[in-house]
C-alpha cells in the first residue's frame, strides 16, 4: 500500500460508549464498511481492548475479535496494529497484556495501572503506522469516558483522542432504558475539553416511531449545543461475532441436533460455536456450569484463559459424573483448546503461566497430557479434517494457546488434523466418542460443520459459510446505519481541520 508523506488532515474520528456494550464495536463496523463501499481505504483502530475472544493476524499476532470484524468490514487482513493493546483476564485482579500482538507479561491491575505510559506509546506507534497508510481511521473506545476511577493515565477514551486530536461521536443504548442521562451525564463527567470533543450523539437500538423521541432529541440538542446524528433502530437477528456477550436464540421447531457447551468462568473465542448456533437445524445451549447438564447429542467444551482453574469448577460444580453419563447414554464429547486439554490424563503449568504452578488431573477421557509453556502459538491454519472413518474435508481456523500436547500411545492415535510436514493436530478415544483438537474456527467452514454432525449421528442441510454469513449481516447493518445516520456531518468530522476550528 503507498506510504504518504503527509497524513490528510483529520483523517481520525473516535467512537466512544456512554457504557460498555452501547453499540461502539457495531457503529465502528458500519462506518468501515460505509467508507470501504465508498472506494476509502479505512481501517478501524482500538487502543486499548480488554475481551478473552481473539483473532490472529497472519503475521502471528494476537488482536480483540471485534477488530478483526471491523477488517473484514473495510475489506482488509486483521493486523495487529488496529489493536495495538489488548488485555486477556485470567483472574478478578489480573490480566495476560498483550502489545503489538504478543503476550509480554501477565500483570495485576495496579502494576497496569503504571505500565499505561509504556502501553500508550505502543498505541501512538500504531495509530501512526495506520495514519502513513490509510484515508480513515475510524476509533473505538472502550467502555466509557466517564469512568472516573480511570481517568489518569486513560489510554482508551479521552485519553487517546485527546493525544491525537480527534473529534468524537458518543454512542448510546436506548433499549436499556435512561437515554438522555446516559447522555448527559456521561457530558458532565467530562472535563471542558473533553466536552468539545464530543461533536455529536447517536442513539442505538432505538424500537418503535421516530415521532415519540422526537420531543426528547430536541431538548438534548438544545440542553447540550451538539447535534443528534442519528438514531439506529433495532435490527432484530443481527449476528455479527460478539466480543464478550454470549449470544443466544431459542429453539426452533426444526432442530434436529442438540448441543450444549458449558460456559467456564474463563471461557474464551465462544464465536468457535456461532456457525452451529446460526444454524437453523442446531439447538445449541450455552449452559452455566452451576445448572445441570440437560440431555443432548453433543456437549462441546470450549475454550478458556485459565483451563486448570476451570476445570476445578467443572468438578466442583458435579459435572464430571455428568459428562461420563453423557458418554454412557451414547453422546458425544469434542473439546477445542483448553476444552482439549482438559479431556487428556493431566494438565501441567510449572511456569504458572495461568495462576499457581502447579500441575491438575484432566479427565482422562482421551491419552494426552499437556504441559503449558511460555512461547504462546499463534498461527493460522489450513489443512485436512477427518473426523468420520477415512474422509477427509479441507478446513482453516487459527491457533492461540500455550499448551503443548503430547499422545501418550503415538500409535493407537487417531489425529483429527492434518497441516501438512507431518503436521498434525488433535486426538480421537478409541470408542469414537471422544475428540478434541487446537484448531478454533473450525466449524465455521460447512464442511467440517457437516462432518461434525455425521460423527453425531445425524444430517443436517449444508450451511453456508460462516464468513459469507457474517459479511450478509455487515452489509445489513452498513444499510441500515447509512440510512439512519447524517453522513454528511458524519462526513464532515473527517474533513474539517481540527486545530484550525477549536484554535489549538
């Protein structure tokens, strides 16, 4: 791509949330597909994510997946530069930190807290990388502004738009009720400045007649001075990959497969299941360990920031007698990433990678045991599936664990992957009920989702491809956003030199 000499003028417009979930990853989503459409080359940006769901850039580095969505809305490779920082909890005070797409330590919140002058030059590095290469920047905060406990040192909100000098659009959810406080409140909270900043409001998942606001946009804008730009209604079945929230839909009358996946603590990339989730013949459960495990074909266990940890709870929580019976009754049990690993004979962590060190039983269910070390593994992959007797289905999917395994009878093995250079992945019980493998996104190719439930034992219509689905409901939401939304002012932020407007 050609490396401009001098940046545009006010190429950067920043996204930020009166709360966390108000609609910042989805506005900035619209807006890169928006431009995208438009012949710019936009890029989305995220200083600073804290999400335990991730992607991998094919350069090996490790960004929050909302950024690999806003990618894909712009039309571009994930890179680690649209989210130079991102946080991975692993406990209630700690988190594994993450700079230019790799794991530099594990810290606590406080020695964070005084890590953030380091980190922001990471995020300043990047946005400058992405300035030198793209017409647009388009921003997304993190949580809100207005969290005053976090107000020094802010590299996520104000903090970066303020380094930067960007203007701001502030984001809010109607459908949580207390609008216009959100709003306001969220102003007020805000030093002088930082109030400049905001340039207008959008209003989120707005259901209903557009004539019942109206009374209240008009006393917002003038209780405020700044402009509402747009109310986005509520767009029902939206599935684009979520960050954190679980997604879940009812059953339909036509689901012909049961699959349930228990919801750890620590569980991480539960997009692995939203290919099975979006289909209309799988009722697929996410179930809190603290209930019991209904009956079903399938249980999947996922993966997780913290899998000896997890594991405790899946044994205190009874549900290792569950998952035996599970078995006996004839179902199925497949494991990806730490899911994986805790279906092998032990787990092993003697650098404390993830908590104590220490080492924890797994439960046993297939002849592997793992050991986590300290070179994380971030790759992307393509390769063969074989799941059923001697087919094979071409797959892809990435990679992100510290864990290595090994089978503990190589030649009773029954590899479910192959990369190629006698490289492998996976392991299968010699009853054919067991199996688990390293590969996320596995499922998101419609092969291997059909392949999956072959093995359980019933045939399912050929979905179409997870990605193709995804791309289906960008460009929905872009329509819905362009129609909604005054892109001219919107437009205009863009052009405007911000300096020579506000005198800084």
């Amino acid at each position: 791509m050609p490396f401009h000499t001098a940046p545009p003028v006010n190429q950067t417009l920043m996204v930020q949330g009166t709360s966390s979930d108000a609609g910042k990853s989805l506005l900035v989503t619209a807006l890169c597909r928006i431009l995208a459409r438009q012949g710019i080359r936009v890029a989305p940006f995220k200083p600073q994510n804290m999400a335990l769901n991730s992607a991998v850039t094919a350069d090996g580095g490790e960004i929050g997946r909302a950024q690999a969505v806003q990618a894909l809305a712009a039309g571009l490779e994930p890179c680690v530069h649209f989210n130079p920082v991102l946080l991975k909890p692993n406990s209630d005070t700690g988190c594994q930190v993450i700079l230019h797409g790799h794991a530099i330590s594990n810290m606590e919140a406080q020695a964070y807290h005084d890590y953030k002058q380091v980190a922001m030059q990471a995020v300043l590095s990047s946005h400058q990388w992405l300035q030198h290469r793209y017409e647009r920047i388009v921003v997304e905060g993190a949580g809100s502004p207005a969290e005053i406990n976090l107000r020094a040192g802010d590299i996520a909100n104000m903090g970066f738009a303020e380094a930067v000098d960007c203007p701001v659009i502030l984001v809010a959810d109607i459908d949580r009720g207390g609008v216009f406080a959100q709003l306001v409140g969220t102003l007020a909270l805000l030093s002088p400045s930082e109030r400049d900043r905001v340039q207008g409001f959008v209003i989120n998942k707005f259901r209903g007649e557009l004539a019942l606001l109206q009374s209240g946009l008009d006393w917002l804008e003038r209780e405020t001075g700044k402009p509402v730009l747009g109310v986005v209604p509520y767009l029902q079945d939206l599935d684009i990959a979520a960050e954190d929230a679980i997604l879940t839909r009812q059953t339909t009358q036509d689901a012909k497969v049961r699959v349930v996946v228990p919801v750890f603590p620590r569980i991480s990339n539960h997009t692995d299941f939203d290919a099975l989730r979006l289909h209309p013949q799988i009722d697929l459960q996410f179930i809190p360990l603290h209930q019991p495990l209904p009956a079903c074909d399938l249980v999947i266990l996922p993966g997780s920031k913290n899998v000896r940890a997890d594991l405790a709870v899946v044994r205190e929580q009874g549900w290792e007698p569950q998952l035996h019976r599970h078995l006996r009754y004839g179902g199925k049990l497949f494991g990806i990433c730490g899911g994986y690993q805790m279906l092998g004979e032990n787990i092993a962590d003697p650098l404390g990678l993830e908590g104590s060190p220490g080492h924890s039983s797994g439960l046993a269910l297939l002849q592997t045991r793992t050991e986590l070390q300290a070179d994380k593994q971030l790759l992307q992959r393509q390769g063969l599936f074989r799941l059923n007797d001697n087919r094979v289905v071409p797959v892809q999917g990435y990679e992100i664990h510290v864990g290595q395994t090994q089978h503990l009878a190589p030649d009773d093995t029954h590899p479910l992957l192959d990369f190629g250079d006698t490289i492998t992945d996976g392991a299968m019980s010699s009853d054919g009920q067991v199996a688990g493998c390293y590969l996320h996104g596995l499922f998101d190719t419609p092969a291997a989702l059909s392949e999956l439930m072959d093995w359980v034992g019933h045939k399912v219509t050929s979905p179409i491809s997870y990605q193709q689905q995804q791309l289906n409901a960008i460009e929905r939401l872009a329509d819905c956003v362009e129609q909604h939304l005054d892109m001219a002012k919107i437009e205009a932020l863009f052009r405007t030199n911000w300096r020579d407007t506000h005198g800084r």
